[in-house]
C-alpha cells in the first residue's frame, strides 16, 4: 500500500473519531424542530367522512371498559350512554371532552438541558418499548434481564439523537414480575438524566414510580409538571380493561403525562381496511384522551397510534407496507385536526436480525410518521421481531439514521452562504469546488457524516477487517458502554431512592408471573 493510499485510509477513520468526539462535546438538543412541512394526503371531504364514521362507530358500536366502575360513572355524567359495560357517545361529546388537553407542553427531566416539549412542530425521539427479548452479536437472542435494560438506558443517554429514555426498554426478567418496576425506574433516574416512562402494568406500579419522580423532582414540581409518562395501550378492538384504565388515571391524577395508543393489526383488531381501521384508531384514542381529562382538566396526553398491517395467511404483523405508511399520513392529519400531540411509528420490522429486511421496514416505517407530522416517536431505536426483540446493533445502526434526519428536519437554509456565489467566481467552468475557500468553510456543516456506513475503497474496507455493518455496529455500543460516564446524582437524593425500593420490596413476596 502506498503512503498515498495510508493516508487517506487512516484519515478517513480519523475523521470520523474526530467528528464524533466533537459531537459528545456538544449540548444535544431537547428535541427536534420542523422545518419541513407534513404531508397532508386526506382532502377535506375525506377527512370529514372519516369524522362521520368515529362519531358513527362511539354512537352506534361503542367501547367497553372492563372492571372498571370509576371509568363507567364518569362517562355517564359526563354525558354517555352507559349499559353494563358498554359505553356509547353522542355525536360531539367525546371531542368536547378533549378540548382540555394541552396541545404542547413541557416535559421536565432530571437536566434541565434535557427537558423537552410535546406537540407543535417539536419531534421528540426515544428508543425501542416492551421487548421481552434482546439481541446481540455475540449473545445472540436471549432473555433480557437487568444489566441489559441498565445498557440500553446507559445507550439511549449518551446518544445525542435520542431525547427521551422510554419506558421498559426491555423486561428484566431476572427480576421478579412485582418487583422489576422499581428497578426500572431507578435505572432511568440513575443512570440518564433525559426524559422517561414509568410503569403501568398494574395501579401500584404506577403509584411506585410517580413517588420516585417525586423523590427526585419535588412534590410541588410533580405536582404542577409533567415529569414521567405512562404508556397506555387500548385492548383494541374497542375495549379499555382495568389495568390500563387504572394507569392511565393513575398518572392523569398526579397531573402526569400518557401516550394513548391502539394496538391494531388490520383485519384482526380492526377490519382488513384501512379506512376503517383508521376511524377506529381515532375513536378509541379520543376516548382515552377524554378519560385524562374527566380526571384531570389539563393533564397531558399524546394522540398515539400503532396501526399496521398483518399476513392475511399466516397472521403475522408487517411492517412497512403501503398500506401503514397511508394510513399513517391520514391518522396523522387526524391527530392535527384535534389538536393534540401526536405519536407515530419509529423504526418498526418483523425481521429477526438488523439485515435488509429490517432496514427497508424500518426506513418504510419511520418516514411516513415523519412527514405525517409526529411529536413523538418511540421505538425509534433497536426494534426487532415485531417487538419481542430488541437488538444492540439495530439500536446502533437506528441511532444513527436518526442523527440523519436531524439533519433533515433542519430544512433547507436558502441565503448567500448556501448559494455560493464566492465558489463560482472563485472558480473556472469545469474545475471542481474542492479547493474554494466556500468549501474551506462549509465542510464541516454542509453534510451529516454518519458514523457507522463504510465508504472506503474495497481494499481499505478488505484491510480493516471485510466487517459489515452489524459488526461495526457491534463494536460502536461497546465502546460507548466503556466510555459511559453516569451523570450526577445529588447522594442525599439517590439514598432516598435506594431505601424507598428496599422498603417496598421488603413488604412484599417475590412474585415470578
């Protein structure tokens, strides 16, 4: 190899050591803002016909809450037809109920640099939610337990392309089931300082984790902001049963935050038509929407939406098909037109390894959430399998698409500088722009350099190893675990933390299922 040819192989990889050192110096931002517009697919017309059909859907079929008289009495006296437990609404009145949810608001994090914002033209990104499997390289896939749901937090904090921590980043299985909560709250607190989810998988849990929030951020402050988030999933088609129900008011009470979101596979939790499926979508949300709000007037709630498509043979879900990505753009212009956050799909796959699959499904899947105009996307990193899995190196290579579209949501900046008249008269026809001093001064800035792609020569890459892009990926996140650094904790703080979960796990037997 000649000197030549060394010099623009190491220089290369220097530069990229470089480009990302200096990266890890800078603030990352609480959120991304939009200068790109959405998408709106649905004419007016269109979109009123599929208002027609939710108001048709709440009167006519209605939606069941399980277990859970609380929920039935406040939709009666608000206005609902209740029989059993069956509820159907009048035309307007769930709509009504909504008006009282903030259409932006500030969620605080333990850094104050870190607080970001819901709604408006804010995109707020974080990682993959609710695997009960993990995968690497070389552990290939496992259960998930605790030092991996630690490894993800500690992943999701450095990256400065992720604002928000999520929730379970994967179930610590070795953990018992009545227990785990508390550890996975402390690890959020403990080991990131960004925005996180709390539990939701039964009322106490939810009480746990906004108590621990309250440890860290004051009662006065939870009391008045949104410091934690729960999840809530609708049992669709159409029903809300009792855990969920009981987490959502849990949160909405102490004046925290829910994202609200159907689950639904088209032609199983809904009818195989999109349309249909989309109405239903925005029915069963706006009723979780209005639940927050008989409450709590004021409690935040982020519209959600998990709608996709499934194999009509097999019954399996998929993801990224022309059919999620239209209707993602229609729940999207839905979502604006109530006037309320909005979350959409991050970088969704059913394929079991980061291969091609993956990388189409997931491109497929996060583009149209961005141009429909979401607020918030979670499972934006490391998303396998049709969730059961999260993967390190998906979450890599996903991360780093995401640095990407940072740089997309910046827009295009139209001036001087970016028309470049200095780099024509400074050049010749046919003489190229590496040497102008318009280049000199923009290389830094003009293009997003992501970190993982390999675009050597053949025979640089062939020297460096022939590694594909997993492998480097692989190396990437163990590399950022050995140079993690945890952000501080007041001692006094995280003693109090560590004594509420010995108290409240000594109360209890551990429970396995």
């Amino acid at each position: 190899m000649s000197d030549h040819q060394h010099r623009r192989r190491v220089g290369g990889r220097s530069a990229k050591i470089a480009d990302r050192k200096k990266a890890e110096q800078i603030e990352p931002p609480r959120y991304l803002t939009r200068n790109i517009k959405c998408y709106d697919m649905l004419s007016e017309e269109e979109l009123s016909k599929i208002d027609d059909h939710v108001d048709w859907i709440l009167k006519e079929v209605g939606l069941e809450f399980w277990d859970d008289e609380e929920s039935l009495n406040l939709f009666k006296e608000a206005g609902a037809t209740v029989k059993g437990t069956l509820v159907k609404f009048d035309k307007g009145l769930i709509q009504s109920l909504c008006k009282t949810a903030p259409s932006e608001f500030e969620m605080l994090a333990r850094n104050p640099k870190r607080s970001t914002i819901f709604g408006g033209n804010k995109l707020v990104l974080g990682p993959a939610y609710g695997s009960p499997f993990v995968y690497d390289l070389k552990g290939g896939r496992r259960q998930g337990n605790m030092q991996d749901f630690n490894n993800l937090i500690k992943l999701s904090h450095m990256t400065p392309w992720l604002h928000h921590t999520s929730g379970t980043n994967c179930e610590p299985v070795d953990v018992p089931v009545n227990k785990r909560h508390l550890d996975m709250v402390y690890s959020h607190l403990k080991y990131s300082d960004k925005p996180f989810m709390g539990s939701v998988t039964a009322l106490d849990r939810v009480e746990d984790s906004i108590e621990m929030a309250r440890i860290v951020f004051g009662k006065d402050i939870v009391d008045k902001n949104c410091v934690i988030q729960g999840n809530i999933n609708v049992n669709s088609p159409l029903v809300y049963d009792k855990t969920m129900t009981d987490a959502l008011k849990g949160y909405a009470r102490a004046n925290q935050g829910v994202v609200i979101t159907p689950f639904i596979l088209g032609g199983a939790m809904s009818p195989v038509t999109m349309p249909a499926a989309i109405a239903q979508a925005h029915a069963e949300t706006l009723v979780g929407v209005a639940l927050t709000q008989l409450i709590r007037p004021g409690s935040s709630a982020v519209y959600g939406n998990f709608l996709t498509t499934m194999d009509l043979k097999s019954g399996a879900p998929t993801f990224g098909t022309a059919e999620s990505s239209l209707a993602t753009y229609a729940v999207g212009q839905m979502a604006r037109r109530v006037g309320l956050p909005f979350r959409a799909g991050g970088h969704y796959t059913a394929s079991k390894v980061a291969d091609a699959q993956a990388m189409q499904e997931s491109v497929d899947s996060i583009y149209p959430a961005i141009l429909a105009g979401a607020n918030f996307i979670h499972q934006a990193a490391g998303w396998l399998e049709g969730g059961l899995v999260v993967g390190y190196e998906k979450f890599m290579l996903d991360v780093d698409r995401l640095g990407m579209l940072h740089r997309m949501f910046e827009g295009l900046t139209i001036d001087d500088n970016s028309l470049a008249t200095t780099a024509y008269l400074e050049n010749s026809p046919g003489e190229n722009f590496l040497g102008t001093q318009h280049t000199a001064e923009n290389f830094e800035t003009a293009n997003y350099r992501a970190e993982l792609p390999d675009n050597n020569s053949f025979e640089q890459w062939e020297e460096d190893g022939s590694k594909d892009s997993q492998q480097r990926a692989y190396e990437r996140w163990n590399e950022m675990l050995d140079n993690y650094v945890e952000p501080s904790l007041d001692q006094s703080i995280d003693e109090e933390l560590v004594d509420f979960i010995a108290k409240k796990k000594e109360s209890m037997e551990d429970e396995w299922y």
